[in-house]
C-alpha cells in the first residue's frame, strides 16, 4: 500500500506545486571514476548533470556524500527533476515537473510555452528553497555537467566550458538540430544562474566511437569528405559506456565479448562493442541516421530528399519532416511515444500498428547489422525508456535471432526491473535489460575531470 500525503505551496515565475510523499525507494550504489585525489582527501561533491534531450529535460544532483565507500559519488541522486513534454495524462496548457528529493517524489507544473531557460531556472531555485530543498545555497554545488550530443571528432574526453568550446557546441548544432541548440541554452542557463565559481563541464555522446574502425567510420562518397569532417561519428555514448561498464560488472570483463547494445529512448542507436571498444553504431554524421525514432526517420534512401529537394521542399523544412514529422509519430499520426502507440496498434488503430511494425522491421536489422560487424553476438542488452519498458518490443527485436540460438526467457521478459537477466537459461546468446544510468554517467566524467585539475 502507498502512503500519500500532500502538501502545497506556491514559488515565484507563477509555477504551480504540489508534492506527494511515499516511502522513499531503494537506492543502489556502484562504483565511479572519481580520481584518488577525491578518495584520499574525502572531498565533498555535489555534481549536476543536466540533460537537456530531444524531448525532455532532466536536472539531476549526484554526491559524494553517503555513497557506500570511499566518499564516492552515489548513484541514485539526492535530488532530481524531470520534465517529459511528450508523456501522455499533461495537464492542459502545461508541462508536469516530477521531483524527487532523497527518494520522496514531488509534482508541480509549468506551463507549456515557458522557455527552456526558465523551467531551468525554476528547477535550480528548487534545489535551494521549500520543500525540496537540499542545499543551503547555490554556491555549495562545485560543478554542472552537461550531456553534449554532438562533439564532432575533436573532443574525446569531457572538457571543461570555455568561449572556444561554446562555438564548436554552436557550430556543430547543424549536425543535431534537436539537441546541440537546446544544450547550449542549458549551458548559458546554467552560467547565468551559477556565475564563474560553478565550474561547466561539458560530455560528449561522440567520444565514445572515437574507436570506431575507418571502414565503419567512412561513407563512400568522395574522398574529400573525410577531410571535410563527413564521416560517422555515432551518438548516445554516455549511454553506451554506462551499459558496456554495467555488464563487465555483471559478467566480468572480457575483451573479446561481442557485445550488442540498444538505446531506444527519444532518440533511438545500437551499438556494437567489442570488448569495451565501439566498433560500429547506427546513427552516423548526425543523430537522424540509423533505425526509425519516435519523431525521426532514420535512415532513407538519399534520391528521397533530391526529389523532394527538386519539387519544391526548402532545407528548413525538409530538416522538420525528417527530425520532428517522421518516424513513429509520423507513421501512426499520433505523439512519438509508446506508451500512446503500443495501445492505440492493440486496440486496431492500423497506422499505430505500421508505425510500430515498421520499428521493429528497422531494430531487427539494425541488430542484424551490428551481429555482422562482430562476427556473431555474446551479449545483447536493451536500455532506456523504451528499452526498459516495452517486453512486447523486447520479444519482436529478438525473436528472429532464434536461428542463433537466442531464447527470451517469457516470465523475465515481463517481469522486468532493474539491471535484469531476460534470456533463458539455455539461450546461447545472453540478453539483459540495463537501467540507464546516462545522467550519472556523465556526472562522473565531469567528477573526474573537476578532481584532475
């Protein structure tokens, strides 16, 4: 039974709250790559890890203090806000705020026509004030970390924030047009908000493919392209290195397991791991390509865009068709998520049922794809919210690779929560579930970064 208990109150910017009290979760802890530095000295750390995405935004806040040892970063949060503006239920004209605050989860709005700088500030403010505060100030918070998209093929490792690296983010927003410019807004936001003491980190979805071979690295078109910076850098990096990490965990470390990951969130990329090294990944030069999303269309046939291109679209509208109007919401004509699409295809809807067919058709050989490169598949795990939550999914991607031996175990499928084991025991090929783990991912990066220098 769930205890509720409700409280009110009311905060500046004429933001609406409410909060609901249950009992707080479980938490677990894992290990971090906070330098010894921190570990000797037992320095105090409050990171946030911002996450500004295609279509939500997320402000999470990581500390040092009361993780399971050596004063590490914890990985559950002590504090955290969501917003989600294509979750189904929103009240009308406004967006629902989902706090939690050391377990206790809180609710408030916002309206849907506020600018992303001001529901970030609001959600800042909460850290500090009312119910759900948790700081005494501002000030006490040593650095915000930033998931960056797009890195180009110049950064590798998380860097820290300065005028140079604010252009390449800007210039690089071609190449991602639903995050880059939206991340950058967080970054000034968040400046703004925090002065020059806060130190800005940013952490690169690309890094994690700088290991990606030439062959899968290098379209076929002209030569001049490599030297031109038109090649596959691949995206959702913190995601993958999080997973990669979370089965070495689970399994042991290998450098020879042939590891298979899928990201199927907003955005939607696997990746092919050998070891704890990407070797090839869906999406490319930027985050449209690969397996169909749930607003973009993945990859398509290039003569496509020239005849459309040749009978009249201009290139701004051609870049909302195929990054807001396509995929599963351009399919079934209904919002990008599956928590709407997966009902309205049961209930007969047939363009729900096209849109969800036609994902699925894309996943399979998406992971068909990644098996090639790999030369077979140990390992394949699914993460975030999709990946998480949609066993029916789960069972569709998987069920043609029965003819490799792999086998769902049903009941776990269904059943599952948490880091999960979903493959039968005599499945050849092991299939997990990985709780993404993304925004702590990338507060560690910037952690270790902060303690370096």
């Amino acid at each position: 039974m769930i205890a509720r208990s409700w409280k009110s109150g009311s905060y500046s910017m004429g933001f609406r709250f409410s909060a609901q009290s249950i009992s707080p979760l479980a938490g677990d802890y894992a290990r971090t790559f906070i330098s010894t530095a921190c570990e000797q000295l037992g320095i105090p750390m409050n990171i946030v890890s911002l996450n500004i995405g295609s279509g939500s935004q997320k402000v999470l806040l990581f500390s040092n203090q009361g993780g399971n040892r050596n004063d590490e970063l914890a990985k559950v949060p002590i504090w955290e806000a969501k917003i989600d503006t294509t979750a189904p239920g929103q009240p009308a004209g406004k967006f629902f705020v989902f706090l939690k605050v050391n377990g206790t989860p809180y609710r408030t709005e916002v309206g849907n026509n506020t600018a992303i700088e001001e529901r970030l500030l609001f959600t800042f403010d909460l850290m500090v004030q009312g119910d759900t505060r948790v700081l005494g100030k501002l000030s006490d918070i040593d650095a915000v970390a930033h998931r960056i998209v797009h890195g180009g093929s110049r950064y590798a490792d998380a860097v820290e924030i300065d005028d140079d690296v604010e252009k390449e983010i800007d210039r690089l927003g071609a190449l991602s047009p639903l995050h880059n410019p939206v991340q950058l807004r967080g970054i000034r936001a968040a400046k703004t908000k925090f002065g020059s003491t806060t130190r800005q980190v940013a952490v690169f979805d690309t890094a994690f493919h700088q290991s990606l071979p030439r062959e899968a690295k290098t379209y076929a078109g002209p030569f001049s392209w490599i030297k031109e910076g038109i090649v596959r850098y691949g995206f959702h990096g913190s995601s993958f290195r999080y997973a990669t990490s979370r089965i070495a965990d689970i399994l042991g470390g290998s450098a020879d397991r042939k590891l298979i990951l899928c990201h199927l969130g907003g955005g939607c990329s696997l990746a092919a791991v050998l070891g704890s090294k990407s070797i090839d990944t869906t999406m490319g030069f930027s985050p449209l390509d690969g397996i169909a999303m749930c607003t973009r269309s993945g990859a398509i046939d290039p003569g496509i865009l020239i005849y459309l291109l040749r009978t009249g679209i201009n290139v701004d509208e051609l870049d909302r068709l195929l990054n807001q109007r396509s995929g599963l919401s351009g399919l079934a004509g209904l919002p990008g998520d599956t928590r709407i699409i997966i009902p309205e295809a049961e209930k007969g809807n047939d363009r729900a049922r096209l849109a969800l067919d036609v994902f699925i058709h894309r996943l399979r050989a998406g992971i068909g794809g990644m098996i090639a490169s790999l030369g077979g598949c140990d390992v394949l795990a699914f993460t975030d919210v999709i990946g998480e939550s949609e066993p029916s999914l789960r069972a569709a991607a998987c069920q043609p690779f029965s003819c490799l031996g792999l086998k769902l175990d049903p009941k776990r499928n269904l059943e599952a929560s948490g880091d999960t084991e979903i493959s039968a025991d005599d499945s050849k090929v092991r299939v997990f579930v990985i709780e993404s783990h993304e925004s702590w991912q990338v507060a560690q990066e910037a952690a270790a970064l902060c303690q370096g220098g």
